[in-house]
C-alpha cells in the first residue's frame, strides 16, 4: 500500500481574485500527483476548488481592530 502526502493549505478567505486562483492552481497540480489537499479557511468559498477538501474553521477569519474571535492556540487546536 502506498502512503498517500497529504498537505494543508490555510487562508483566511477564499473570495475571487489572485490568492483563490494561486490556492486553485496549486490544489489542481497536486491532484495530479496523487497529493491530497486541505483547504482551511474562515468562511465558505465563493467558488468550488476542485480536489480540495475543503474545511471552514472559525476563527479563521478577519478581526475586529483590538478584539480577535479567538486565542492562537484555540484557533490551532480548530485547525
């Protein structure tokens, strides 16, 4: 049996523009070679990414200026 590499990719959104596109492109090649892909971000996409398995996390999203929805280490721990 052969192991499967399996990587996270995490961004705080996945709304239209240039980093969707950089995250789509790289889940794109890496299901080519067989490379499972996490996609870990704050809110739902705009989009679909195709091969991507795809997890909301909370807190994983922009801050309110001097208040954050959650610690570092709670957020790690969601991760």
């Amino acid at each position: 049996m052969t192991d499967v590499l399996r990587i996270a990719i995490v961004h705080y959104h996945l709304r239209r523009g240039g980093v969707t596109s950089v995250i789509r492109q790289a889940v794109s090649s890496l299901s080519e070679h067989a490379i499972r892909a996490a996609v870990l971000t704050g809110s739902p996409p705009d989009e679909e990414l195709p091969g991507a398995i795809l997890s909301p996390v909370d807190g994983l999203g922009y801050a309110t200026p001097g208040r954050w929805p959650c610690t570092p280490e709670v957020l790690a721990d969601r991760m």
